[in-house]
C-alpha cells in the first residue's frame, strides 16, 4: 500500500492514509463486536483497521468529534453522519482505528480476526450459515 484514500457517505470529509515506514506499524483490521461500536454504528460489528497515526491525513472536511468515553474519541461526517475514525491512545497509543467500509477500496484490508467476542450478539456465531443472495431478495 503506498496510499489509500476514503470518506464519508456524502463526500464531504476524506481522508488519505501512507505506507508505514519501517519504524510504524503496517495497517490491522479486525471485526470488532463490543457493545459500544455496535451501538454506534447500529450493526452488529464493525471493521476497523488501524493505522499508525504518523500516516493517517484528513485531506477534506472537518470532522465531527463525540467522545463516547472517558478515554475514546469517534469522529464521524456532521453532515451524513457517516462513523469514520476512533481514538484512544490508553487502548491504541500511536494509532488512529478507520472503519474500514469507508475506504474508496476496502478489499486493501481484509479482516484478520474477530475481537470482543465476549459483548457479540448471539445469533452472530451462525450468521454464516444464512442465506445469501447477490441482491434484495423478495421475501
């Protein structure tokens, strides 16, 4: 990766992350299940790749800032609504957590693992095993 670029729903915050030197951390991602992302986001798990925060550059926009904690801060678009970024240098010192849907190409980060599966919904352990479709369905 040597740039990867994103925003908001609406287009009105983007942001640019670079290539980690050698001194940084490459990029993570994970499937986060804690109560408070899916809270936030209304879904029953976010993906989140964390970044170096050297790296990370909001290019367009000023981000709207709720501290959801006494030590996190969400950012998210005040104008879409759009969750975009979390901090909290307790828990990630150095790191800036982007859910990773709002890349313009989030196939750049896969998901490497699920975490705080202790707070997951329970019908989350089978939700493979429904079924899919490539598109609305009609029920």
């Amino acid at each position: 990766m040597s740039r990867a670029e994103g925003g908001c729903h609406c287009g009105a915050v983007r942001f640019a992350v670079d290539s980690a030197g050698d001194t940084e951390p490459s990029p993570r991602t994970a499937l986060c299940h804690c109560a408070d992302c899916r809270r936030c986001a209304g879904a029953p798990a976010v993906g989140w790749t964390a970044v170096a925060s050297s790296t990370f550059t909001v290019l367009q926009g000023t981000p709207a800032v709720y501290r959801s904690s006494e030590l996190a801060e969400r950012s998210f678009c005040p104008q879409c609504g759009t969750g975009l970024f979390y901090i909290n240098e307790t828990v990630l010192p150095g790191l800036v957590d982007i859910q990773t849907a709002t890349f313009d190409d989030p196939e750049a980060f896969p998901a490497m693992a699920h975490i705080q599966m202790a707070d997951a919904i329970g019908w989350m352990k089978t939700a493979h095993d429904l079924p899919k479709f490539d598109r609305f369905p009609e029920f």
